[in-house]
C-alpha cells in the first residue's frame, strides 16, 4: 500500500476540479485538497450543483469529497501541508502590453507561484497542469529557488490533454499522461513522484516521461495539430460547396487512409474553446520572439482559417437570405463551443452572434447547458438578443435556425413542427452537419449544409 500523499490543487476551473476528482477517486491513498481565489466556485463544488457540467463529473466528486477530496479557499494551509502542488490557474491571452493578442499571460501563474513561495515551510514539487510556453520552469525555478530560507522546488510539467465534454471519460482513460522534469536526480525523484500517482489507474506504458522543455512543448503542438486538422477540412469545406463536392465524403475517404487518420475531421462552422485559439496564438508568439517568421506564419493561418470560416458563415446567411437580415429572428441552437459542456469560451456561436446582431437581426440563443455562461458573454453586446431554453419557443416566429453546436437533441427535434411556426422562406443552416438535410429540404426547409451543395426551394 503506497504512503500517504498531500496533494494539492491551486486553480479549480475545468482542468483543476475533474482531474483532482479523478485523482482523488483512483488514489485512496492520497489526500487530494482542490483551492482556488474563487469564492462562489469552491461553494458551487461543495454542493449539489457543480460549477461545470460534465457527463460522469457528479458521480467521480460524490464518491470522493470528503473522503480524500476537499474543496477550499484556505490556499496558505494547502500549501503547508502539500507535498505535491498542482497549479491549474488560467493562462489566457495577453491583452496588454507585450505581446498583446499573442503571448500567453503568466500573471495569474507568477502570482501562484510566489504564494507557493510565501507559504511553504518544506520542499515540494511544483506541477505545471496549466498550458504554458515553453520554457516557463525556468523562470518558475528562479522565482522559487531564491529562497533563502533553504527551500528546494522542483518543477514538474504535466500538461492536461482532456477535451471538454469527455473530460472524465479522457481522464480515466488517457490516451496518454506526459510528465517532463528535469533529467538530474531530484528532477527524476519528482518525475517518478507524480508518475506514482498516476500509476494507480493509467497502465505505466502509457505514461511517457520527458525532459521538461519536450513536455512544455508538447501540449502546444498537441493542440495545434488539433487545430490545424479543423482547419485544413474547413478550407476544404469552401471548396466543396463551389464544387459540388460532398465534404463528408471527401473527409470519409481520405480518413480512411491510416495515415491520416477518421478523427478531427469534421467540418464545422469553426472550432472554439479556451485553448485552441491562445495556445497556438501563444505558439506564434514564442516562433516569432525566437526570430522563427516561417514558422510562426505558417500556424497564424490556422487561427485566421478559423475567423475566416465563421465570417463565412454568415456571409452564406446573408447571402441566402435575399441580402438583409435586418429585423429577422434567428434562432442559434446551442451556443457552448461543443456538445456536452457549457463551456462558451471563444465558441463560434458568440462571432456569429456578433455579426448577425451588427446587421441587426433580431438572435435567440438557445442552449440545454450554457445559457448562463451566453448571458454574461452577450450582456455588453447591445442589439436584440433573447435567450430562450426551449429551441421550440426559440424558433418560433424565425426566419432561420442556425446550428452552433452538435448537441445530440438538436437531431431528434420535431422539425415539423418547428417548421410550421417559422416564417416562410425558412432556413437552416447546419454549422455541424449533424441534421438530415435531406428530410428536412422535403419538410420544406431551405437546408444550407457546410461543405456541401445547399438544398434550396427559393
Ligand atoms: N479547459 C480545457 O479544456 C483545458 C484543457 C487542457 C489544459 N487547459 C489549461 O489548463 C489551465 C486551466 O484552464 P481552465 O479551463 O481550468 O481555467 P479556468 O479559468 O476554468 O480555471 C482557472 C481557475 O484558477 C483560479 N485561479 C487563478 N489564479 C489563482 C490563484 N492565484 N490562486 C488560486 N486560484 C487561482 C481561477 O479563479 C479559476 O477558477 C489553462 O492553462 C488551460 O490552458 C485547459
């Protein structure tokens, strides 16, 4: 039976919070206390409403809080008693300064890290769980190994590869966990620490051990591979419908191919997410401040593939529509940036509800999960925008229906019904192709897949 482990968690957002539940499920042996500055979310995880949604989520938390899984804002106590620290913190973009747009924003990371400084009264190691540039244990190194008081950190990476929406699901069977340290003696006792932990539920094949650096690195590539891949099939998206070509079929038959590979190959209206757009942005920035120009243009044009296929989107609207949209209802079915989250960070669904509004349509968001997160998202927007739970309520009285997100329910909705309340013309224009848009051109719709050629009655 492995000792007794303290392990804490600075930061309980969407990486924190699952992962430290998971950890604490699967390692009775650790004490696993979850911390963050947020008041309302450590009392939202101390209830029967968890901040965030994520199928399995409730059942991993119920069975672990309170044996060996805490949630608290006491962040000095937690740091005494731990002898792991994960740090979870966010990590957005730059909006100021150097960098602006680009660079990943480390303060909230720095400002944890001299927290750890402040209160710790022994060694620890120190885990970066957020997504950082490379090369950031470096300066997290200098900032906690100048204490004078004795103190050795070690710096850990463990970048977390959970997608929103399958995060328990990932995390209880990843593909992979990558733990980078450094390669001395120390670097290697806390490498093989953190490799423990894990161990008690990941098969240890599958936990791949790094120097620091290739860690760090890693979870950015990982992320623009990912990226890229929406991309590339987006483009090929536009020259299918100027084509007759089927994008589907065309993503079918070149998955097929094992080099390539059936996944991420999905056309869509655009991918969203906390990570996708600022990591590789911050990649860009690290290619760029290391004089990389090639490089960093070459992963800038997935990122503006992105915004271009979401103007697309409703430049096709606008164009269908007879030109104007003005004073038009539409109806947006799901606005989290993918099914199964309420998550709506940097989701399609927010740009193209920008643009409609900035031709003044009249939008109503509906979504099962995110309403509330699209209230604080549209509050400062101005113009006509109603949220509406029910699609049915929603579309009713719409001149179109705009998919944003491939929320299961969104397919098995009677749109017959939906139709017979809508105003002639009416629209749908599928942003996932998850609709049959062959039944619904017969119902009477005028269907306008992605990537593929629309089905049209005027
Ligand atoms: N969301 C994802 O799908 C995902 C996946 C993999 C990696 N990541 C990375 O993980 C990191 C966290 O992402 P997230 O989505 O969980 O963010 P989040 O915004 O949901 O959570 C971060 C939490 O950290 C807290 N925090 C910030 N500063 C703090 C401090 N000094 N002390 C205590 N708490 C503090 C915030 O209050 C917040 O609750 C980011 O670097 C992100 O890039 C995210």
């Amino acid at each position: 039976m492995p000792t007794l482990v303290n392990v804490l968690c600075i930061g309980a957002g969407y990486v924190g919070g699952p992962t430290m539940a998971v950890i604490a499920d699967r390692c009775p042996h650790a004490r696993v206390n979850v911390v963050d500055v947020n008041a309302a979310r450590i009392a939202a995880w101390n209830s029967d409403s968890l901040p965030i949604f994520e199928p399995g989520l409730d059942e991993v938390v119920g069975r672990a809080r309170g044996r060996n899984l805490f949630f608290s804002t006491d962040i000095e106590c937690g740091i005494r008693d731990a002898d792991i620290i994960f740090v979870s913190v966010n990590t957005p973009t730059k909006t100021f300064g150097e960098g602006a747009g680009r660079a990943a924003d480390l303060q909230y990371w720095e400002k944890t890290a001299r927290q750890i400084l402040a209160h710790a009264d022994g060694d620890k190691v120190v885990v970066e769980k957020s997504t950082l540039p490379v090369r950031t244990a470096q300066a997290m190194d200098r900032i906690l190994n100048s204490n004078a008081r004795g103190l050795r950190f070690e710096v850990v990476s463990n970048p977390e590869f959970l997608a929103e929406g399958t995060a328990i699901q990932d995390l209880l069977q990843p593909d992979r966990v990558l733990i980078g340290s450094h390669e001395t003696p120390s670097g290697l006792r806390a490498r093989r620490a953190v490799a423990d932990l894990y161990a008690s539920w990941v098969p240890r094949e599958r936990i791949i051990q790094s120097n620091l650096w290739s860690a760090e690195l890693s979870k950015l590539t990982a992320n623009a591979f990912l990226a890229q891949r929406i991309s590339s099939i987006n483009s090929i998206s536009a020259l299918c419908e100027v084509t007759e070509a089927d994008v589907d079929e065309v993503a079918y038959a070149i998955g097929t191919d094992s080099r390539i590979g059936p996944r991420f190959l999905k056309a869509s209206v655009g991918f969203g997410g906390s990570c996708f757009h600022k990591d590789i942005l911050n990649l860009v920035y690290i290619a760029e401040s290391y004089g990389l120009t090639e490089v960093a243009r070459y992963w800038e044009s997935v990122v503006r593939m992105n915004d271009w296929q979401e103007n697309r989107f409703v430049r096709r609207m606008l164009a269908s529509m007879f030109n104007t949209v003005a004073g038009k209802r539409i109806a947006l079915f799901g606005f989290a940036f993918k099914a199964n989250t309420g998550d709506t960070r940097e989701s399609a669904a927010l740009a193209v509800t920008r643009q409609l509004l900035a031709d003044r349509a009249h939008v109503v968001i509906s979504d099962p999960k995110a309403l509330d997160n699209a209230r604080i998202d549209t509050e400062s927007l101005g113009g006509h925008i109603e949220l509406e739970p029910d699609p049915y309520r929603a579309a009713s009285g719409a001149h179109a229906i705009a998919v944003m997100t491939e929320w299961d329910l969104y397919k098995t909705l009677d749109y017959g019904r939906i139709l017979a309340s809508m105003e002639r013309p009416a629209f749908i224009f599928d942003g996932r192709n998850i609709l049959d848009h062959q039944r619904l051109f017969e119902l009477g719709f005028n269907v306008f897949p992605i990537g593929k050629t629309p089905l049209r009655h005027v």
